[in-house]
C-alpha cells in the first residue's frame, strides 16, 4: 500500500521540554533541582534543570538507569545531582 502519509507535525519540537535542538551547540551539564509525575505522559517523569533549561522527561531506558545508579525507583536521590545532557 502506497497511501501518501504527510507525517510533517510530528516533527514538531515540544516546547514544554528540553529536545536535541537544545543540545546541538553541545552537551549542557546542569543540576537536577525538582521532580515530578507528569500526567498521562509517554515519559511520565519530569525533572527540573538549573540553569533556565527546559525540564528534561527521561525515556524509559534512561529512567532504568537513573534507578540502577541511584540504587531507587525514588526521584529524591536525584535531585541535587549533576548530569550532563
């Protein structure tokens, strides 16, 4: 089937979070200072970045890994740290 599928807007950039376009000048390291439940999202954790940068919603497999590094499914011991984006 050869249906002409115009999948231009989901290209669209989400402003409520930081995106690759925020990275392209490079990494940005910034201090995680909140954490919260989103509503009804695909990445349900939102975390606060100093610095005036967009939250970041880590995907699934990163979320893994905060919760093997922080030795918790808990968002509390991330909160203070550093990461680098």
């Amino acid at each position: 089937m050869t249906d002409d599928l115009d999948f231009a807007g989901s290209l669209a950039v989400k402003s409520d979070q930081l995106n690759a376009d925020d990275l392209r000048a490079g990494p940005i390291t910034a201090q995680i200072t909140g954490a919260r439940v989103a509503k009804a999202d695909a990445q349900p954790v939102l975390l606060k970045l100093s610095g005036g940068h967009m939250p970041w919603k880590p995907c699934k497999g990163m979320r893994r890994l905060l919760a093997e590094i922080a030795g918790a499914t808990s968002a509390k011991p991330w909160v203070g740290k550093w990461v680098t984006l």
